[in-house]
C-alpha cells in the first residue's frame, strides 16, 4: 500500500475525456485492453496533485499484483483499516480517493466497493483489466453507484499528440511540407492501429 501512495506521477499523453463529479458515486473507468485506462487514472490522480491534494490521499492499487493473489472481499476493507491507521487524520475529516485497478481480481468487491462509497470519505475509482469480467460489467456490478468513463483507443489527433506531432492549425492553413507529414503519420497510424 506504501508503494501505490508515494509513487510520483507518470508523463502520459492527456486524453480528453471530463469527469463530473457526482458524491457518493464511484468511477469506472471502462475500455478495451491496451485502450489507456490506467493512463486516465494518473492524469485524475495528477490532477488533484496539482488541485492541491496530498500525496497520502489518492491510494493506486493495482490488485494483479502477485503480492495480493488470492485476496478477498474481507481483505479489502482490512486495507481500508490500515489507510486509515497510516493516515488517521483524514477519516470522516477530508475526501481521499482510492484508484483499484482489476478489482474483478476480488471475490466479493461489488459489496465492498458500495459499502466504501456509502460509508466513507472516499472517491473510488475502479477499473477491470482482465477477460475474466469486462470492463463494463464493472459499472453494471455497481447497481447505479458509478458513472461510467468511457476510454478509447488514440484517435488520429491523440497519435498525433502522443509522438508531438498535433498540429496547432487547421489543415487547410498549415504548410505542404507539414501536411505531407501529417499524411505520412496518418498511414502509419492506419497501418499500426489505434493502441497507444
């Protein structure tokens, strides 16, 4: 847990996607594998750094982790004792966010995660990352508790910005040289596909 609380965050390509904020409601952030769901999580996580949150408060747990095989329902609110034992200062006084990642890893996480946003200060952001459960069957276990966040592979402007290529004018304005790179890329990102 100490791991995924002091870890700094990652440069990644932004995507656009915006997330209301709706109280007691936790994200699932759903996608195909490989799409940049765990990319979005550390752009919100970034972003409530630089709002101002500490670090202690916005807990990434990647529950694939070999360390955690085998874990259960029950296991994950004695993680949720133990946050609040390391930072006792923050129940019931300020909202922390908990990022869970391939929570379909998690016999019993439904009544887990419901329990953790109708009980506590906590925003609860989930995701799958396996076969085993899609990621949208995540936001339906949810019963109407989460709002859906729709991930999806690059587009051609998102390729384009993830190698630093975007263009800041429209088509018809930019220089022929420009453009023929552009179509250039554009047939690289055809032929390579839209997984970042």
């Amino acid at each position: 847990m100490i791991d995924g609380l002091s870890i700094p965050p990652q440069p990644l390509t932004r995507r656009s996607v915006q997330l209301p904020t709706i109280p007691r409601k936790a994200v699932t952030v759903i996608g195909v594998r490989r799409s940049g769901k765990t990319a979005y999580r550390w752009h919100c996580r970034a972003d409530r750094l630089a709002a101002g949150a500490p670090r202690e408060s916005l807990l990434m747990l990647g529950l694939e982790d070999d360390r955690l095989a085998g874990i259960q329902a029950a296991d994950l609110a004695w993680l949720t004792e133990e946050y609040f034992s390391l930072h006792p200062h923050y129940r019931d006084q300020r909202t922390v966010t908990f990022f869970l990642d391939a929570i379909q890893t998690v016999s019993g996480w439904e009544e887990f995660a419901r329990r953790l946003i109708d009980t506590e200060r906590i925003d609860l952001f989930l995701s799958s990352s396996s076969a085993k459960l899609l990621s949208r069957e995540v936001a339906t276990s949810m019963r109407g508790r989460a709002l859906e966040v729709s991930i999806y592979p690059f587009s051609s402007r998102k390729a384009l910005r993830h190698v630093g290529d975007e263009p800041v004018k429209a088509w018809d304005r930019l220089p022929k040289a420009t453009r023929s790179k552009l179509d250039h890329q554009l047939r690289r990102y055809l032929g390579r596909g839209r997984v970042p």
